[in-house]
C-alpha cells in the first residue's frame, strides 16, 4: 500500500497529467480529503515560484474523489513580483471532483509587524485515549496516530466546542512538507461529530488553510498539536476554525472549514 509521501512524489511537473489515486486510503465513500488536499498542493508547488511561500491554499470538495484514474489541470492565474495565485483541479469522468487556489507570497519589509500568536494549552498526550480500532473508524485513520486529549470522541455525546489533541503519521518518518502536513490536520474528523451519539455521514465541504510562516524542520513522526473550535452548526452545517502547533507549542498554521452533517 503506497505511503502518503510515495503518493505526492508521484506527481511530475506537468501541467496536465494523468495518475491514478490509489485504494486503501477510503473515508466514507470517497478518498480521505486530506491526501487529496496533499495531491492538489504538490501539483501547485510545481508552478510556484521558489522565493514565494505558500500564504493561504483553499480546498473545494466539490464531488467525492474515487480510487481510480483522474487527471490533474494546473493553472497560473497571475505571476507577479511579490504573489503568485495558482488553481488546481483534480478531474474524473469530466467533471471537477476538487478545486483548489493557492496564494503564494514573497517574504518584505512592512512597517507592520505584530507576532503574537496564540499558544498551544493542549493537555498532553498521555492524558488522550487513541483512535478505537472499530470497523466504522475510517480506513485513511490507520496511517496515523491520535491522542484526544481535547473535547471527546466522535459519537460520544460530549458537548464541547473545543476538539483536539495530538497526531502523527504512524510509520512515515520523512521530513515534513506542506503536502503531508496537509494530511495530518485533515486526518481530524470534524469537531461537530463528539456531539453525536451515534455515526451518521459527515464531510468537509470547504477548506481553507493559513501559514504565518514557513513550516519548522520536523518530521511527518513527530507529534503535532491540534486544537478546533465550533464557531456555529445549524442546519446540517457546521463552521470552525483550528489552530496547529509544532511539539514545541509554535504556531504553524490557522485553519478554517466548513463541513456537512446527516445527523
């Protein structure tokens, strides 16, 4: 079974390309949302700039991504000096399964500098329970590993608005890229499921991710800290934004989804 970063390596830089999504990485009944996040990224990566760091990159899960052959269409949509917008899709069948815009910017002088970041106050890990091992656990989750030291399980009827802890790839130990850190924020299942008692179907609908900085030099095995909090759910809707922290407890990224949920 191919390895989250063996599946970004495959990506060339062509604009245009054929590859074929592996199996065994299911949620629900699409692939999990987070290697395809990682896929439109490293296809984006390859016509950006090299002084230009990824500033925001959002996600529209515009359709369930399937195992399976799919084409990969990368465009710039304007290249200047200090920005750079590039637009991914992720093709099947001919119709758009993902689209994504990711914001590149150059690092420069500004008479505005304000640095302080909220700081990590997760409970250790050593106080979190791990994933269950039960047949309705998603089949993507096996690849990592979890500590919910935040709120509670999904299904658990626990009314927090605050969900979270600690994670990591299981057995990758390769050096961290924004690619398979992709994969561990969205490893998370949305906040809004510890309020439910039993599973129903749920999904992110949008996604929207932001660097301060450029990633720490870690590891994809080394421990991450997550912290989400619900902003608002009605309606089979649900609105949140998290943040991620290095081990250290140093902000790396502010992220902000909207999800769906049966139930």
């Amino acid at each position: 079974m191919m390895q989250f970063t063996d599946i970004l390596n495959s990506i060339t830089p062509a604009a245009i390309q054929k590859i074929d999504l592996p199996a065994g990485w299911g949620q629900g009944r699409a692939l999990f949302g987070g290697l395809t996040a990682g896929i439109a990224w490293q296809h984006a990566q390859h016509g950006a700039a090299a002084e230009q760091d990824l500033r925001a990159l959002t996600i529209s899960f515009v359709a369930p991504v399937q195992p399976g052959a799919a084409e990969l269409h990368r465009r710039i949509l304007r290249e200047g000096k200090n920005v750079t917008q590039i637009a991914v899709e992720i093709i099947q069948e001919d119709n758009v399964v993902l689209s994504a815009l990711a914001t590149y910017g150059r690092s420069r002088q500004s008479a505005v500098t304000i640095t302080d970041m909220p700081t990590a106050s997760i409970p250790p890990k050593e106080q979190g329970p791990a994933f269950p091992n039960h047949p309705l656990i998603p089949e993507f989750t096996h690849f990592f590993d979890y500590r919910v030291s935040v709120g509670g399980l999904p299904f658990s009827g626990i009314t927090s608005r605050s969900f979270g802890g600690w994670m990591r790839f299981r057995d990758e130990q390769q050096p961290i890229t924004i690619g398979s850190f992709l994969g561990l924020v969205d490893a998370w299942p949305p906040a809004l499921l510890q309020h439910l008692k039993e599973p129903v179907p749920a999904s992110s609908l949008t996604w929207t991710i932001e660097f301060p900085a450029p990633l720490p030099a870690c590891s994809t095995h080394d421990w991450w800290q997550y912290e989400a909090y619900i902003d608002h759910a009605a309606d089979g809707y649900g609105h949140t934004h998290a943040h991620i922290w290095d081990h250290s407890g140093q902000l790396v990224a502010i992220s902000r989804q909207t999800v769906t949920v049966f139930g």
